[in-house]
C-alpha cells in the first residue's frame, strides 16, 4: 500500500464515493418500486467499509467496522469483480466508461488489499 501514487489515491477514494453514490440511487429507486434490496444493501455496505478502510490507511481517518464486518466486505467486494470484468471486456477502448471500470476494479483491488493488511495486524 505505500507505494501507491497520491493520483491514485485520490483517483480511488473518487471512484468508491462515486460508486457509492450509483448505489444510493440504485437502492432508492428499488425501494420506491418494492424490489429486494438485500443484494444492493450488502454491496452498499461494502463499499462504503472498504472506502473508510482506504481513509484510514491513507489518511488515518478511524474506522468502527469489525472483523467480521471486514471480512463480509472482502468476500463482497471480491465477488463484485467477475461482473465488472465482463462489462470491461465489452467496452471499447478509450472510452468514458472503460476509464471508470479501471478506476473502479483499481479502487476495488486498493481497498480489499487495504482489509486484507488490516486484517493481518
């Protein structure tokens, strides 16, 4: 984790808050239509732990998750990683929205390692 570039740092923390933003909306409009929303609550927790677990190494902002809340984020953030990858493939090259997959899997990768470093102390 020490030598990530303050690019990327600041590039990550950006792409999980904007990712947890589309999550928000996400869980919103499934409310208001009376869909199940285990699935978008479990990823919105996630996300936002692994962020807090990024501003904690990065900025030693604390932190009140758990092990256990730790490691349900891990496995949840690591199952998000075949889907995103699917969509990357089919992206075309240079565009918007293959910029942001990257940002996002490279956010996504930085906060497991993040939890696994955290985890390991």
């Amino acid at each position: 984790m020490e030598n990530v570039s303050n690019e990327e740092k600041l590039e990550s923390i950006k792409s999980l808050r904007s990712t947890i933003n589309k999550l928000e909306n996400a869980l919103s409009q499934m409310i208001q239509k009376g869909a199940n929303t285990t699935l978008v609550k479990k990823r919105l927790k996630a996300v936002c732990i692994g962020l807090a677990i990024l501003e904690n190494v990065w900025h030693q902002s604390p932190h009140h998750y758990s092990q256990e809340e730790l490691a349900e984020a891990r496995n949840v953030l690591t199952s998000l990683f075949p889907s995103i990858e699917k969509v990357y493939v089919k992206s075309k090259a240079g565009s918007p929205q293959k910029t942001l997959l990257e940002r996002r899997i490279k956010a996504l990768e930085l906060a497991v390692l993040a939890i696994d470093e955290l985890s390991n102390k």
